[in-house]
C-alpha cells in the first residue's frame, strides 16, 4: 500500500510538472535598459505631445538603440537606427506582423480593416487588396492615365488664382480624386457635395486622431471614456462610414468590355458574395477596408505632395534644378510618364528626400505575435514594440546632413540617383504599405507635372525662409495650412 501511495504521489508531482510546463513554455524574458517608470505615468513625462518620435531618439542616445518605455502602464519596447529597425521588420517574418490593440482603432474598426488588423483578417485582407489594385492598373498604364486625367483638373484650379495664393491644401484634391476614382470607380467633380465632405471629414478625423485627448484616451481608455475623449472623432467616423456605405451601395454600370469589377469596392462586393464562411468579407468589415482606404490613400500622399510643393517654394534653387532638368527630358509640352523617372535622376532624388526630410508616419507600432528576440533581448508575446522610421529617416550614420533638406543624399558623385537602403517612408517587411505603388507613381506625375508647368512661390511680402516648414498636430507630419503662389512659366 505504501508503495502504491508513493507511485501515485509521484506520478501527481510528474502530472504538476508538466502542467507548469505547459503554463509557461517560455523562458523569462529579458527586457532592454529604459527609464525608471513613475507611478501611472509611466515615461510620460518624458515624451513631447507635439514630437514624441525626436523625444524617444534623444532617449535612445542615453538608453541605446533598444530599449523600453512605459507609456502609462504599458511597457514598450523603441526600436532606433536602421540596424535595429531592419532587423525587426525584415528579419523576424511574421512574428512581428501584428498590431497592438489601439483603444480609438479598437473602437472605429473592432479589429477589422487593414491598417490596424491583425492575423487572418489582416493576411486575408491585405492579400486581397494587393491582388485588387494590380487588376485595377495600379503600376501600369490605367494608373497613369487617371494621374494624367486629374493633374489636368488640378491645373485648371490652380489657373483660376492667376498666380495670386492658394491654399496649400487645394493640392491634396488630386491625389485624393485618384484613390476615390480606384475605390468607386469614378473621380468626383471638385464641387461635388460627397468629395467636399469626405475631404473635410477625413481633414477633421486626422486632427482628432492627433490631438492631445486622443492620446491620453489611449494611454487610459478608462479615463478617456469618462471624460467622452473619443466621442467627437467617433461621430466623424460614422458620417464618414454613412457616405461610404452609400457609395458600396450604388449600382454601377458596366463599362464596355463587360468586366464586373471597376474598382475596389466592386471587387469587395463580389469578394463577399462567394465563398467566406470566416466572414471576413461581410459589410462589416468590408466597411472598414473601404475606410481605412480612403483615410490612407488620401492624407499620406496628399499631405506629401504638399510638403514638396512648400519645399520647392522654400528652396528655390533646388526648384530650378528641377524644372531645368524637367525642360530638358521632356520639353515645354509633353507630359511626365512614370518610364521617364531613370532620365530624371534630379527630380526623382528630390521627391525622394522629400519623404525622407518630412517623416509623415514616424511611429506607427508593431506588437509581437509570438515571444522574439530583438537586439539580444528577448520579449514576450503581445509585447508592444515601436520600430521609430523617424530614426532611420534621421539615422546620422546613414545620412550627411540628416536634420536638413538635402537631395544630394541620393545622387552620387556623377548625378545619378542611387537607392539607401535607410529609405524607409513606407516602412519595410510583410507590413510594408499597401499603397506604395499606387503612392510613388501619383507623386512622381504630379510633382513633375505641376514643376513643369509652374514657378511655386511664396505669396507676395513673404520670404521663402519665412515659409513654415513646422508640422502640424495630426496623426501624419502633415504641413501647416498655408498658401502659396503657383505662377505660369513661360
């Protein structure tokens, strides 16, 4: 009998064993150097509201390029300078493919969407929106012919000024028209009441996602949703999903050829109505890939054309390199085609440090799928982790003059263009953007052809120095609302 106690016991203790096994599979992680966190606030203290990305590079020179940070009670780990980030986004698959559960975005899309998904409804939504763009033209000849269409439009608003100012702003409508011309089908007059509103909405919402309110909202959800921090960019939202919904709605006639897809929201219908027994393609969600669309494929190039029309004013000389070489490849009157970008090294190292010098999306965070090791650390699952593209875009090892507005930094000693590997505007790996594409031929036609067409200046009585080159408080680095004079050239 006693023998038979002493077998069950052990065979409890071996059982209790492998149960703590099971429970904690991992090892213990091991966590980067960071500041001593205060009592709720974490780091907080720490952090500038208006440029939380240059704070946390100014932590990484005492802290190193990995460390951690609490922002309030969440522990994070930043992640600085083109080794460290390259290393996360490229070298770790899909263990760092997620996204940490965001309180606002939690809220607007519950988990949907593309942006801010994660696992299979990110994978399958992602997957069919590369697949869908590329049927749509995007990278070949339908593209440029709708970029081409709308610059002309956009020229004729901007000779209607005469050469005298106009607001900054006025330049996003064309690449905003180009994206709702791929997700709807059609471009919008620049007067029409549903374009008009959906710049505004998608203009107020991007301020909202920015301010102060909405970040303390998701520091301390909690909190916010006592105060009612979330509810005024929440009504934004929901107009903006009431015009969408009426826009997937909308019969669409067939065009010549018979093709029952013109556009994304097309291919999102008939996405729907097949096989999906996950339901990833329900309306639901097909609102939220829709939405997260039209607040991506309009703000971060809209808000990059303008930033480079404010610098070309800002940098004169730079300006007539561009138009000089602009003059002579393609002549007084030809248009820019995305094939003539090999010929124009100039123009093309300056859109690219144009993206380089603005730093639109700094510190969009990652969050760990799977326990990882980064920089020799070794960090749990759900760990929220911050790869800073500000970091790599301002990298001073990687850059000769990082903090100013230098083309030089992609051309070499010849003038020709050369690729950096610390380009990283779109950031990098299986989450690079989806629109990058789409992005970097509507910048090269537009920028081309407006430079082509006119001198950008400051307005009368104000010097190019005098420019404000500060960004805005938003959710982008967006440019401060301004105005400018585009004068015809001769």
């Amino acid at each position: 009998m006693a023998h038979l106690l002493l077998l069950l016991l052990g065979l409890l203790g071996l059982w209790g064993l492998l149960c703590a096994c099971a429970r904690n599979p991992s090892p213990a992680p091991r966590w980067p150097p960071g500041p001593r966190p205060l009592p709720l606030v974490g780091n907080l203290h720490l952090l500038r509201v208006s440029q939380q990305d240059r704070s946390l590079m100014e932590l990484s020179e005492r802290y190193g390029p990995v460390f951690t940070i609490h922002l309030g009670r969440q522990r994070t780990v930043v992640l600085t300078g083109l080794a460290a980030v390259r290393e996360a986004l490229v070298g770790t698959g899909q263990a760092l493919a997620d996204r940490p559960p965001i309180a606002i975005f939690q809220l607007i899309q519950q988990g949907g969407g593309i942006f801010f998904s994660s696992g299979a409804r990110w994978r399958a939504a992602r997957q069919f929106t590369v697949r869908t763009l590329h049927s749509l033209g995007v990278g070949r000849w339908p593209l440029t012919d709708k970029v081409l269409q709308e610059l002309k439009c956009l020229v004729g608003q901007l000779d209607s000024f005469g050469g005298w100012p106009f607001p900054l702003a006025l330049l996003g409508w064309a690449p905003s028209n180009v994206t709702f011309a791929l997700l709807f089908g059609q471009r919008f007059d620049y007067q029409d009441p549903v374009f008009v509103s959906l710049l505004g909405l998608i203009d107020e919402v991007m301020v909202l996602l920015g301010s102060p309110g909405l970040q303390l909202f998701n520091m301390y959800p909690w909190l916010g949703a006592l105060l009612q921090l979330h509810r005024p960019v929440l009504r934004k939202i929901e107009e903006i999903r009431a015009i969408l919904r009426t826009l997937l709605a909308a019969p669409r006639p067939l065009k010549p050829g018979g093709n029952p897809v013109q556009s994304y929201v097309d291919a999102l219908t008939q996405q729907g109505q097949g096989d999906d027994p996950q339901g990833l393609f329900a309306e639901a969600n097909a609102v939220a890939c829709t939405l997260d669309m039209v607040m991506a494929g309009t703000e971060t190039t809209s808000a990059t054309l303008q930033w480079a029309t404010l610098l070309m004013a800002r940098h004169p000389d730079v300006q007539g390199r561009v138009q000089e070489e602009l003059d002579r490849v393609l002549g007084p009157g030809r248009p820019p085609r995305p094939e003539d970008q090999d010929a124009l090294p100039y123009t093309r190292a300056v859109l690219h440090e144009v993206q380089r010098y603005i730093t639109l999306l700094p510190d969009v965070p990652r969050c760990a799928a799977a326990d990882i090791q980064l920089g020799g650390y070794l960090l749990p699952k759900g760990t929220p982790v911050i790869p800073l593209l500000t970091s790599v875009l301002l990298d001073k090892t990687q850059w000769q003059t990082p903090d100013q507005f230098n083309p030089g930094h992609f051309l070499d000693a010849d003038g020709q263009f050369v690729k950096r590997e610390a380009f990283l505007p779109f950031s990098a790996g299986r989450r690079v953007c989806v629109g990058e594409r789409l992005a970097r031929t509507e910048l090269f036609l537009l920028f081309a052809g407006l430079l082509q067409r006119y001198r950008l200046l400051p307005p009368p009585g104000v010097s190019p120095a005098a420019l404000d080159t500060t960004p805005a408080l938003a959710f982008t680095m967006r440019p401060r609302a301004q105005a400018l004079c585009a004068v015809p050239r001769p």
